[in-house]
C-alpha cells in the first residue's frame, strides 16, 4: 500500500486548527500534509519495518536518557514545519532549549518547530522520490540533519543543512556528528 495524496485546496484550505482537528477525528488514519497543503495519508508499515524502526528509536532513546541533550519523538508525532508542511517522521529529536522553548499549547498539539534532526526508515511500499521530497522540505524547514534509510538497496542518504546529499552504501554505522553528540547507530540492526 503507498501513500495517498488528496488535493482539496479548489475547495477548502484547512487552517492548521482544522487540520489538527481532522486528525483527532480520524485516530486511525495518520495524515500528513504537503508544503503545497495537499493531505497525504500514510499506510501503516509492516512488521519487518515496524520492528527495525523500534530498534532504532530505542537507540536514540537510551542515548538521549544519558545527554539530557534534548527530546526524541516516534513516527506519530506530526510537526507543523515552517515552511509550511505537517510532517511525522520515523524518528526526530529536538534539543532541549528549543523544545522548552515552545508553550504548552503549542507542545500538545502539533508543535510548530522543525527538529534539530530527522530520520525516514523507507517501507517497501515508500516511493524513494516521494522521501526525498519529503527529506527536501525538512531541510527547507531548516532541520539539521537527516538520515533517509533505504533498507532494500542498503543505501543511506545525508542530508545536512546547507550542503549537498551525502549518499552511503551499506554503512556499518551513521554518526549523529555535532548535532547528536556522541550518538552512532549500528546499521546492523536496520538492515
């Protein structure tokens, strides 16, 4: 199953109230939106995908537990980003400051900030140009550093504000560099 994109901007452009709202209705449909404002509905995961991506963000987790650096967040937190888009990525992290930074009305519900770091964990069923889209409006939102994980090809895209896509294959690990200090995935876990 891929992801659906729905174009209702002819007839409404919901604010970010009644896209929030839209979402609380519907528990059991996870919608993003475009920086165009077109909804996407994002199909589940599957079992492989889903227990790869637990691996990963127990990582991130355990390593934030022992900074104190910042916030991790899961694929069902959905970001309202900058530049205009709502997005949920697989695994993100905000430093503490900046998360700290926001209301408490704004950290209930989708919390207008991009994070300091993002990571998409591809399905089978994930379009590779449609996450590098997606990976290209993170950086547009001016997040810090991403990670586009392609399990099928074993390939690893970099993205790092103000640069060109790194792209890696097969790497036996991915540092956090200076944006997550001191963390380093085991890709062994991911593939």
């Amino acid at each position: 199953m891929t992801a659906i994109t729905i174009d209702f901007n002819s007839v409404v452009k919901l604010t970010d109230d009644q896209f929030y709202q839209l979402c609380q209705d519907n528990p059991d449909i996870k919608f993003e939106r475009n920086q165009w404002g077109k909804l996407v509905i994002m199909p589940p995961t599957g079992g492989e995908t889903g227990k790869r991506n637990a691996s990963v963000i127990a990582d991130f987790v355990i390593w934030n537990r022992q900074t104190k650096l910042g916030e991790v967040f899961d694929s069902s937190t959905c970001f309202k980003l900058p530049n205009g888009p709502d997005r949920s990525p697989d695994v993100s992290w905000i430093q503490l400051e900046r998360w700290n930074a926001l209301t408490d009305a704004q950290r209930e519900k989708f919390p207008p900030i991009a994070p300091d770091f993002v990571l998409e964990l591809m399905s089978p069923s994930d379009s590779l140009s449609e996450t590098q889209a997606k990976m290209r409006e993170y950086m547009g939102a001016e997040v810090r550093l991403g990670w586009l994980i392609d399990r099928k090809s074993r390939r690893v895209e970099i993205y790092r504000l103000g640069q060109q896509v790194e792209i890696l294959d097969a790497p036996a690990t991915l540092s956090g560099e200076d944006v997550l200090p001191g963390f380093v995935l085991d890709m062994q876990f991911v593939w």
